[in-house]
C-alpha cells in the first residue's frame, strides 16, 4: 500500500516512542482497544508498555478514556500517571467534543484521530485544534457495514499514523482477542481493521511561531467532597433539565414519522429520560387524547428501546447525521428553576 506524504511527515516525528489518550464512551469499545495495543506492543513486538482506562459506572454511554504507553526496550516506562500530553488522541465519537476537551495537552505536533464522516479542516473547527495532525475514519460507517464495533476500525487508523506500531501484530492480538471469545466474529473484526487502516483521511496543520499546546486542566466536579454544598444541599432544583445526552448516543438515534404514529404511547413507557413530546388535543370525536408531538433529542441517548416496542413503522433506527438532531428537535416546555 502506497503511503501518502503527510503519513511520511508524521511517521518521521513520531516513530520513536507514543503516548496515546483513547477518548470515548461506553460501548464503543475503547477500554478493549487500549489493552490490545498494549498487548501488541509488549508481548508481539517487544516494546515496553503501559495501559490504564478510567471510566464511571459501567454502562453504555458514559464517558470513557484509555491510556497506552509505548517505548522502544531500551527507554524504561517509571510513570503509571494518565497521560496528560499525549502525542495522539483518539476520539471515538466525535460528539465528545460538544462536551469534553478531547485536545486538552495534545502536543503541538500531535496526532487527532477521529471516527467521522467529516473533512480534517471541519474536526480542526470543531475541536479548536490550531496545529497537528488530523486523521478521519468513518470508524461507524464501517463498524455498520462489517456488523463489528467502532474500536477495530479506529485501531486501524491509528496503526496507519503511528509508526511504533506494527499492523500485522495488532492484526494478530485482534485474532486471537475474538477467536477465543467471539469466533464468529473474528474475521468481520480482521476486515474493519483493515479497512480503518486503509480508508483515512489526513491533513496536516504547520505549527506557527510560538504555538503552545493547549493545557490539561483536570475537571473539577461542583459536587466532589470539596466543592459540595455543606450537608450536600442541591440549590438548584431541577438542573437535570438542563443536561445534553447527545454525546451518548452511539451514532444512531429513532427516527420519528408521525403518519405512520398511532399515540399509543408505548415508546414513552420505555423510554428512560423523558424524549417524548406530548400534548393533549381533541380526537375526531370531540374527547382529549394525548398526541406524539415529537422527539427532544436533547435527552436522548440513543437506547432504541422505543424503536423495539413501536407496532408500527413510526419509529425506525437512524444513523445520526451532523445537525440532525437539533433540526428535528422537538422542544419539552419544561420551567427551569434557578436557585
């Protein structure tokens, strides 16, 4: 396979050792993609390495991060610290950006990697990425195709741009990784990873004079043992109005079409967060019926439970496209109380 010259530029700076920050959710299967490259790394290629994850509770959606260190066998690994500066980020779903700051430390010369159908010039806006590397993959696209998970296919991408790692042994940890546990499952795995190595888009982005990367600042919770209220008072009622679920969402979303909607209320009694819009008007014999006005995608995390229960056709699974959600939102009218 031909190498582009961008991947040359960025191999040339990078091929000596790699620390790499896995930015995720649950699901996505971030946490198994960190060990795998760690294992490639020690056990088949002979480098020195280090791989740790933190996450919350353990359930699909929550935000996750994994850490891989590598380093040639020479170069002793003494920290076990998460990776703060990391010289490649890998961002599993690019909602993450709306609420995390995917980029914090990543080194002026770095490398993002995102799973995305947009260009490298639009994840560079939205990211507030100014110099680096960036590399897509339409990871879901692809995870969709192969009926795999997005993590292979982003582990091929990232096999394409960082040179310390050797495709042929992460190949070999993928087979054997699914063999053991999955075997139906191995070689669609084998085929996504190919094809997130294969089909990337990369553009790089010069450093200018001066340029700084952008700090790591570790979040502070309003409601930790230190910032908390005394006696752990919540003084603002009702401010989980006023949470966007958005970046939970694992790339699909229900599709609501209201003519082939018969109000029977189903997907609201599944529902987990209250998506469901509401409103009682007339029936055609004059009595008060509840009516299915629409979806607030706001709260939405993508469960399709109520795509399981609908009797009809009215809700389907939908891939989520750029701005989908926000043009067919419909608004709950809930009072926000600020206290």
């Amino acid at each position: 396979m031909t190498v582009s010259s961008e991947l040359k530029t960025v191999a040339v700076r990078h091929q000596n050792n790699a620390e790499i920050r896995l930015e995720s959710i649950g699901g996505l299967g971030a946490n198994l993609a960190g060990k795998m490259l760690a294992e490639a790394g020690v056990l088949r290629m002979g480098l020195n390495g280090w791989n740790a994850a933190s996450y919350g509770s353990e359930k699909k959606g929550t935000p996750v991060k994994s850490y891989v260190r590598l380093t040639p066998p020479d170069v002793q690994i003494r920290g076990a610290n998460p990776i703060e500066e990391p010289d490649v980020v890998g961002v599993f779903h690019e909602a993450l950006f709306k609420t995390q700051n995917c980029i914090a430390g990543l080194k002026t010369d770095g490398i993002l990697v995102v799973n995305t159908t947009k260009t490298p010039e639009q994840i560079r806006k939205e990211s507030g990425l100014h110099t680096g590397t960036v590399v897509c993959v339409d990871a879901m696209g692809i995870s969709v195709e192969e009926k795999t998970r997005v993590n292979t296919a982003m582990l091929g991408a990232l096999c394409r741009v960082v040179p310390i790692l050797d495709p042929d042994k992460v190949r070999d940890v993928i087979r054997d990784t699914f063999q053991g546990k999955y075997p139906g499952l191995t070689e669609a795995n084998i085929r996504t990873f190919d094809r997130g190595y294969a089909e990337v888009t990369v553009q790089e982005f010069p450093p200018e004079a001066g340029e700084i990367p952008q700090p790591f600042v570790r979040p502070v919770s309003d409601f930790g043992y230190q910032t908390q209220n005394p006696g752990g008072i919540i003084n603002t009622a009702g401010n989980s109005v006023l949470k966007d679920m958005s970046a939970s969402r694992q790339g699909f979303l229900p599709d609501l079409n209201l003519a082939e909607c018969i109000h029977c209320g189903n997907c609201d009694q599944v529902c987990p967060d209250m998506c469901f819009v509401w409103e009682p008007k007339e029936n055609e014999k004059g009595r008060t019926f509840m009516f299915l006005q629409g979806i607030d995608y706001q709260y939405c995390k993508g469960c399709l439970k109520c795509v399981d229960v609908c009797p009809t056709s009215a809700l389907t699974q939908l891939r989520e496209e750029d701005l989908y959600a926000e043009e067919h939102s419909v608004k709950h009218d809930f009072p926000i109380i600020v206290g």
